[in-house]
C-alpha cells in the first residue's frame, strides 16, 4: 500500500468515526426527550463530618480482613 492509500483510508476512517459519533449524540438526545423525567434527589453541597467517636465494633462481626483470608484458617 501507498502512502496515499494510507491517507485516504485513514480519512474514510475517520469521516465513519465522525458520521458514528453525531448519530449517538442525535440518539441520546431522542432518548433523552422520549424519557419520563426521573426526581432526582437533591444535591448535597459542602463537606459531611466524620465522627471522631469509634464505630460500633457489632458492624465488623464476621467480616474478614480483605486480602488476609479469615481469622480461623491459614493461608494456602
């Protein structure tokens, strides 16, 4: 292959790619209007405080410890 064929291939590439990326935005704009309008819950601004108090240690009963296996057994 010439470098013209390379450059003409990769133009008819592209033009598809263009062509692929404008019929997905008129897709998802039909989607959008033909949707029912979903509540969306309102947006939290700002920072949320963390307790320095510690957790109750009843939410960590049977949990193991990721990546170190269970408590009553070994290691492979």
């Amino acid at each position: 292959m010439s470098l013209q064929d390379d450059l003409t291939a990769v133009r008819r590439n592209l033009n598809e790619l263009v062509r692929s990326v404008e019929r997905l935005e008129r897709d998802v704009e039909n989607a959008a209007r033909q949707a029912p309008a979903t509540p969306r819950a309102p947006r939290q601004e700002g920072m949320v405080p963390v307790p320095d108090t510690p957790y109750d240690s009843s939410l960590w009963k049977d949990a193991d410890d990721e990546g170190l296996g269970a408590r009553d057994r070994r290691a492979p």
